[in-house]
C-alpha cells in the first residue's frame, strides 16, 4: 500500500510540475512566437531576446 502512494504522489508532483511550466510556451521557437507581433509584446528581458535569437538562427 505504501508503494502505491508513493506512486500516486509522485504522478501528482509530476503533473503539477508540468501544468507550472506552461507559461514559458510564450518563449519556445515555432512560427507563432517568431512573429514580429508576438515577440513585440513580451517583456523586455533575456527570455526574449534568445527567443529572438532562435527566430532568427532558424
């Protein structure tokens, strides 16, 4: 039984993770986010300008 919780609890620290990580899909390289109206509208910031840098060395 304890394996199984551990298990479970584990799934579920997984998950949580993954859903906390959705935010940086604004800074991953496909043809959306390289769009000059995109990437115009993101903060200022290193995030951005490698999401530049991507757009541009594709």
């Amino acid at each position: 039984m304890t394996a199984i919780a551990q298990s479970v609890a584990i799934l579920m620290a997984v998950f949580t993770l993954s859903a906390c990580d959705k935010g940086n899909t604004d800074y991953e390289v496909n043809d959306k986010n390289c769009s000059t109206e995109h990437y115009q509208k993101l903060p200022e910031g290193s995030k951005r300008d490698a999401l530049v840098e991507g757009c541009m060395s594709r």
